[in-house]
C-alpha cells in the first residue's frame, strides 16, 4: 500500500507534473517533496521494510556516535568543571553493564540511557552546586538505572559502581514530606505502604523528574497501578499544602486494548474523506490546553502493546511533541508526561 503509494509521486515528480491522480482524487503536486525513512535495522519489536518498498529508497548508513564526547560537553554545559573523566565513567559503566548482566527487554544502554542519567546529574548540579561532582553524577547513574534493574542484576550493578567510584558513597536523598504523603495516600488506597512499596514509588517519582515518558513493567497484581495512584495523590496533597516542590498531578487513564487504533489515535474515513480525531488525541489536545504548571499525566493502563509504544515512541524525552495522522501536532508541555 505505501509502496504503491510512494511509487505514484515519484513517477509523478519524473514525468514533471504538476498535477496528478492519487488513489482516485486529483492533487496538486509540490516538486520539492521527498520522503526519508529513519530506523534501526533489526531492533527489538520492530519490522524490517517490504522489499517493494525498499527497492525505492536508497540506504545511507550512520556511524555509531560518540558517547563520551557528547556526555563530555552535556556535562559541561551543565556546569561540571571535570566533565570528561566524569563522562569516560558514565560510559564504562554502561559498557560494563551490557557485558556483564542479564539481557532484558527492557534494559537500555543506548542513547536515550546517556540522556537521562546527564539530565538527572544536571539537576542535581543545579540544586547541590557545590557537592563533589562524583557524588552526583554517581547519584543520576543509579538514580536512572536502579528501577529498572532486576533483583538478580542489582548486586552486579553495584559492583560495578564500586569499581569506577572507590570510596564514593551515594547521600540518602530527603524524602520525609513525600513518605509521609505516600503514607497518607497508602490509607486511602486501603493498601500496606511497606518498605518496598514506597521505594518503588520514590523511585518512580525520580524517573518522572528526568523522564518525560515511561513504563512500568511488571506482573499483573504486581502494584503498578497503586504505584502512579500513590504518587499522584501523594504530590497534589503536598501542593495544596503549600509545597513549591511538588505540584498538583491530574490522570488521564486509558486502556489501549479495550478500543479499537482508530477509535484511539483517530480514522480517516475513505468513503467521506473526513477526519475523526480519537480518545488520544482529544485528551492531548484538552490537557496541552490547559495554561498552568500541574502535571499531566496520560496513563495507558493496560497490557503491554507494541503498536501503542512506537507511535508515542517520538514524543516522550527528544521533541516533546506528539504529531497525529491527521497532520496536527501537540507540544507536552506543562508538566504532561505518558
């Protein structure tokens, strides 16, 4: 379909039309259009490109970047004064932990990995200017990576920290307001805030610090849902009380497997040749409206479904913008995360 597509405007460009037929209506047809596929080849979940399609592009390859050089000047825009040895570290650790744990689905070692843990030790050189600077990038590395590590991967991944920081020990962040509310929150739930439970949720709230999009993984009665409802109610509570730290939260909730992908992202309807924006979109739009400084939420409580991840796989953490099929595009801004 797409090929067939695809071949239509280039013949259309070859033959130096300005007008031609496609799928049945008429067009005007720019001359400087182009199209470009982007994609890793072989990635996990994803589908290599029909041959009839392949066969009308032509294949450019990339190099692989330098991550020690982009964390080095990340880091140093930031403000870090010994940005590269601290960067030569945070991609060893990488390195090392690629080799070294388990292979999992869900464990990223890439780029967007790099980001996150600069993001996470920007913030905290810009709250702790004065700390070690170690100390905090030691603080994002494990800040980022602990939630997601399994039981078995954790006492690897602290060895390896061990090794390339000697002597440097992580500081116990200050949580006392957020686990009193989380306790609170825990009551209302009618569910036991034991210690597992209120790590896992501060952590939680760590990712969504340093992340703009996220997934929580886990068995089904695991607490996944307890988890973001504790959070939520734990953050609002604390804004309404005052606080400059926390802001109030609001939580869209969906469940992608219960509509159809139209119904979700929105049709085109071939007969009438109109455009019925979906569940998403409505709720992006409403939420990417609203002009103030609570988060915003847009929580897809469900089964893990490949297809629902690659379409919002462009908006959570790069450009922070959602673009829809019927050509609109939403900026997250204000605090909305997925």
């Amino acid at each position: 379909m797409i090929a067939a597509q695809i071949l239509t405007i280039q013949n259309a460009i070859q033959r130096g039309l300005r007008r031609f037929s496609f799928e049945g209506s008429e067009i005007a047809l720019d001359k400087r259009c182009a199209v470009f596929i982007t994609m890793n080849p072989g990635y996990a979940g994803r589908s290599e490109l029909p041959d009839n399609l392949k066969a009308l592009f032509r294949p450019c390859a990339m190099m692989v970047p330098d991550y020690a050089l982009i964390g080095e000047i990340s880091l140093m825009s930031f403000g870090f004064k010994r940005g590269r040895p601290l960067a030569r570290k945070m991609v060893a650790t990488f390195k090392l932990c690629s080799e070294q744990l388990s292979a999992q689905d869900h464990y990223d070692y890439g780029m967007r990995a790099v980001k996150s843990v600069i993001t996470a030790s920007g913030n905290l050189k810009r709250d702790f200017p004065d700390d070690d600077e170690e100390v905090l990038l030691l603080r994002g590395l494990m800040d980022v990576n602990t939630p997601k590590f399994l039981a078995h991967d954790l006492p690897l991944f602290e060895g390896i920290i061990s090794d390339l920081f000697p002597g440097v020990k992580k500081p116990d962040a200050d949580y006392d307001d957020l686990i009193g509310a989380l306790n609170n929150a825990c009551v209302e739930l009618k569910v036991q805030p034991v210690k597992q439970f209120i790590d896992k949720v501060i952590q939680l709230y760590e990712m969504t610090v340093v992340r703009h999009g996220l997934m929580l993984v886990g068995p089904a009665g695991g607490g996944k849902t307890m988890c973001y409802r504790s959070l939520r109610i734990a953050q609002t509570s604390l804004a309404k009380k005052g606080s400059t730290h926390y802001k109030k939260t609001k939580c869209v909730v969906l469940n992608p497997k219960s509509i159809t992908m139209g119904q979700l992202y929105g049709d085109f309807d071939d007969a009438t040749h109109e455009w019925t924006d979906g569940v998403l979109a409505c709720y992006m739009r409403d939420l990417s409206e609203e002009q103030n400084l609570d988060k915003k939420w847009m929580m897809f409580d469900g089964a893990y479904f490949p297809p629902n991840t690659f379409r919002l796989c462009d908006c959570p953490n790069t450009r922070l913008t959602l673009s829809f099929l019927s050509g609109q595009a939403r900026w997250t801004r204000f605090g909305s995360k997925t």
